[in-house]
C-alpha cells in the first residue's frame, strides 16, 4: 500500500479526528501523554496510521514531543488564539483581495446559508456547533481567494484554532454571532470592499462576547 494511499490517508484523518475529540471533551488535557499502544486498541488501527496521525499533529503544535517524556498534549491559551486570530484575519483580506472579481450573488447566498444555521444555533445554544460554523464561514471566505498558497496556510492553522475557539466557549457564553456574521455579509461585495475588511478586523476583537457590536452603525 502506498504511503500516500486514499485508505491510508483516511485513517490517519481518524486518528487526527480522535484525538482533538478528546481534547475537546476534556478527556485529554494539557500534558497528558499521548499513548500510541493505547490508541491502537481503542480505534482498533495498526501503529502506521496511528504515528502518522500524531506527526501530523506534532507539526499542527496540537501535541509535542519531548525527549525522555514521550508525546504529550501542548497548551492552548488566549495568546495563542489571539495570535492565530490575527493571521487568519491577515489571510481573509488577502482573500477578499483576490476574490473581487468573482463575486456573485451566488457566493454570498452560500454564505447566508451558513450564518442562518448560526442563528439556529445560537437559539439552541448549541455553542459546539457555532463553532463548526464559524469555522466554516471563514473557510468558504478563504476558498473564495482560488489560491492555493492562502488555502494551504489556513489550512496549517485551522485545528489549534478550532480547538482554541471551543475551549474559549467553556469560558465565554458566545453573543451575537449571527448578527455579527450577518453584517460581514451585508459588506461582501466590490463596493464595499473596504468596509468588509474594517469588519474583519473589528471581528477579531469582538468575536463570540461582544454585546456592543455594531452600536455606531
């Protein structure tokens, strides 16, 4: 089997997938110790897609490898998510540059249809799924770009991101992420291109707790 194989690939995606769950269930915290023999019996996988999967998640900074201790969870705090925050929002105008030209109707009719399950979320308080859609908002905004350089890079930093946002959400009760979203919508278009990455960037500080956005519009 090819170590680039589809099947291979996947398997590794289930260990990656596994992993974070814990994280994020709190099963696994900071410096816990990853034990690959463990999870082998658990997803009932040979060590190969297993290893793969850690390595991937070595490189993502999810967990980390230290001499004598072995493999264990890194640490996740608000530095950090403020840090990646701010290269994704550096990555999203970068793909609104590159986007102008093929905005369509179509485009931000895919968009609304995320940010109305958010609303749906937000009335069911389902604050894991928020997040999902979060996620998934900000993707469809950098696929938007056609450029694989931008895709590639938020890709890099998507899981530590993913895993930062919900942990914040077991802080923070998230407000107004519909609304929020609703507006960066409302901007998405060539003539108000300058207002969509002012709206960007306020986003990065009022995301999830703010009960003052949009007060001065």
């Amino acid at each position: 089997m090819s170590t680039n194989s589809p099947e291979k690939n996947t398997l590794c995606s289930s260990v990656r997938q596994y992993i974070v769950s814990k994280i994020l269930d709190g099963t696994l915290k900071e410096g816990d110790k990853v034990n690959e023999s463990k999870l082998c019996s658990e997803l009932n996988l040979s060590r190969s897609p297993v290893r793969e999967g850690i390595r991937e998640l070595i490189a993502d900074d999810i967990l980390v490898n230290e001499n004598f201790k072995g493999t264990r969870i890194g640490q996740f705090n608000d530095k950090e998510l403020s840090e990646l925050n701010s290269l994704r929002i550096l990555l999203e105008q970068l793909a609104v540059d590159y986007s102008v030209p093929r905005m369509t109707e179509k485009t931000r009719s895919e968009f609304m249809k995320i940010v109305n399950k958010m609303k749906i979320a937000e009335e069911k308080n389902d604050n894991d799924l928020l997040v999902e859609l979060d996620m998934d908002f900000h993707y469809h905004l950098i696929l938007q770009s056609n450029s694989n350089v931008i895709i590639s890079t938020w890709k890099r930093i998507y899981t530590k991101l993913h895993i930062l946002m919900a942990m914040r959400l077991k802080w923070r009760t998230p407000q107004r992420q519909y609304d929020n979203h609703l507006y960066l919508v409302s901007y998405y278009s060539s003539e108000n291109i300058h207002l969509f990455k002012e709206m960007l960037m306020a986003h990065e500080h009022m995301r999830y707790y703010s009960d003052t956005a949009h007060t001065n519009q």
